[in-house]
C-alpha cells in the first residue's frame, strides 16, 4: 500500500510497506523486526520516487542507492501504522508513515559553480463568480451560426477588479422545425495572490533558486515589471499576452544585473461545490505556469505547465479555496523547478 501527499514546502508524507519478511521462527526476533522497518522506512523513499513526475525521478534516480544506504538522513518522523505477523508462513509485514526531506534530497545533486540563478515570479488569481446559461430558443432559420465574442465591459483600479466577459458562442443545429441555440455568460473576479508568495518561494528556495520580489524588479525594471499589469492581461483572456511577455523579459535582460528567470502562473478558480459524502465544500484549480529563459539572445521558455487541476477541501468556500490555492502555488512551484533541475539549471 502506498500513499502521498504533499505536506509542506520541503516534506513530503508517504505511507508504504516493507512487503513479505521471511521470519526463522512464528514470531520475529528483535533483529528480524529492526530489519523489516528499515525495509519499510526504505520504502517510503522507494515510494517518493513512483509518486514524482518524470523530471525528477530522471534527476534523483542516479542517487538512489545513496539515499536508501542513509535512509535517516532523508526520511524523517517515522511512525509505525501497522505489524503483522503471519505465524503459519512465518511471514511479517510492517507498515510506517515517514516524511521525505526533499531539501536533503536536492542537497546532494551537483551544482554548477558560481552560480547565482536569481527568479522572479507573479501569480495571478481568478476566481469564477458565476455562470448563466441562456437558452434554448426556438427559430425558424436553417443557417448554421459559430461566433465567439469576448466583452471587457468593466474596469478598475486596486487589488481586485470585478470584470464581466462575455463568452458568447452560438450554434445552431438544423432540425426538421426548430434551431436550439445556446450561449453563456461568466463574470470572474481577477487578483494578484500575494498571498502564496511564501509558499512558492519556501519550494523554489528547497531546489536552490534565489527568489527575489516582484516590488524590487519593478523597481530595477523602470516598472515594466509590475504585477497589475498581469492582472490586467488575465482580465480580458485565458492567458498572459504575448506582448507582456516578451516586454517583461527584455526588460529582465536589461538590468544589472540580469535576472536570468521570470516565471508567471494563472490561478482560475471554478465555482465551489458540495461533496454528498462528506459534506465538506471541495474547489478545483485549473493551473498555467511559464518560466522564461532571458540569458540568451532571445527570451525563451525554459519550462511550463498547462492543463494541470487540483482541488481543495474545507468546511467553507473561503477555506476550500485557500487550500486549492496555496496547494496548486506549491505543486506548480514544485513541478516548474524540477523541470528547470532536469535541464541542469539550479
């Protein structure tokens, strides 16, 4: 049995199990019982590497054999769940739950020397308040209709905006008397999440990138890179512009000194909804990331996400989209460095 979930910015919880120790006699000896939970203390670091994504487990599976010979080292708080003993085929299987220290595992991975890889990033929230479905409508029209339209009727100033657009997209399917045609209007709520900024910079610090805030670069950039104006993209599409991204990171190539990486995230947050088994409120996250790559001639992308979803759960709407946020600002954080460590940036 194996189980994992993130805990915190550097540790990792995972369940998992010894598997079948061949015992001497119906019951283990101390020596025996010492041997099976280090067995299922090294296999909670067995466990950690199925559960990573690809780029890291190609990072750290050259220095596997190190980790499970110093197994304390990297797998810590270590709690028995279960010792079972089979006294017929003198067979015993013990299972623990550890937490991995990811900040030890990277540790020992080389580093290129001198390095000063400095990253900046902005994410950006967007919470859907509210979608209405219009239709269906009878018509007497045998024409087929596809438009999409997409209205900024609304702006503001500070922190948070409440900006309507209007994702109008007509079909119309022929039938022997009638046309049913549909559309749907969504209002999103748009906002910098200043708030996950801890957590992403406690991960990216955990893989060996210094982090520095996004008010110093706006100063050292003349405020090209100022976060309203991510919000601002987010706003009226699904993605940061093109424009911004490339103005960004000229400006980042322009300072002294240079910032090597920006990254910035879209957060959009769907609409909160009760679970009928538990009760609680549960939230998903749809997730885009991008870290740009700004040392050479040209900017480019050094690593990205899209089309990644988490959730979270609370007693509360509020809760359950703290957790969803703060959860999915680490996970693509995570996802992000490991994809920059794979390419031997750290």
């Amino acid at each position: 049995m194996v189980n994992c979930c993130a805990q915190d910015a550097s540790r990792v919880r995972i369940q998992a199990s010894s598997g079948p120790v061949q015992l001497k006699k119906s019951k283990p000896t101390p020596e025996e019982l010492a041997g099976a939970r280090l067995e299922a203390q090294r296999a909670v670091i067995r466990a950690y590497f199925t559960k990573v994504p690809e780029d890291r487990q190609k990072l750290l599976l050259p220095y596997q054999d190190q980790f499970l010979k110093r197994v304390d080292s990297y797998v810590s708080d270590v709690k028995i769940v279960a010792e079972l003993v089979d006294s017929k085929t003198k067979i015993l299987n013990v299972s623990v739950v550890g937490f991995v220290d990811e900040a030890n595992l990277n540790a020992v991975l080389p580093k290129e020397s001198g390095a000063k890889n400095y990253i900046s990033m902005v994410f950006v929230s967007r919470r859907q308040t509210s979608v209405k479905t219009l239709g269906p409508e009878a018509v007497t029209a045998t024409i087929e209709v596809s438009a999409v339209q997409q209205i900024r009727s609304q702006e503001g100033t500070g922190g948070t905006d409440d900006v309507k657009v209007d994702d109008k997209k007509d079909q119309a399917v022929v039938t022997k008397s009638a046309v049913t045609i549909s559309s749907e209007k969504r209002i999103y709520e748009v906002a910098t999440a200043d708030s996950l900024n801890s957590a992403i910079e406690g991960v990216l610090a955990t893989r060996n990138f210094r982090v520095v805030p996004s008010a110093t670069i706006r100063k050292r950039s003349n405020g090209a890179f100022a976060v309203e104006k991510f919000v601002e993209s987010f706003k009226i599409g699904n993605d940061i512009s093109e424009e911004l991204v490339e103005a960004v990171a000229e400006a980042c190539k322009g300072m002294k000194p240079q910032l090597p990486f920006y990254g910035y995230g879209t957060l959009t947050l769907e609409p909160p909804r009760k679970n009928p088994v538990s009760g609680r409120t549960e939230v998903n996250v749809q997730i885009y990331a991008k870290i740009i790559d700004c040392r050479g001639d040209f900017p480019e992308t050094a690593a990205s996400l899209a089309g990644i979803q988490l959730s979270g759960d609370g007693e509360s709407a509020t809760e359950a989209e703290t957790v969803a946020l703060t959860g999915a600002a680490k996970e693509t954080a995570k996802l992000l460095a490991d994809k920059l460590n794979a390419k031997g940036i750290f």
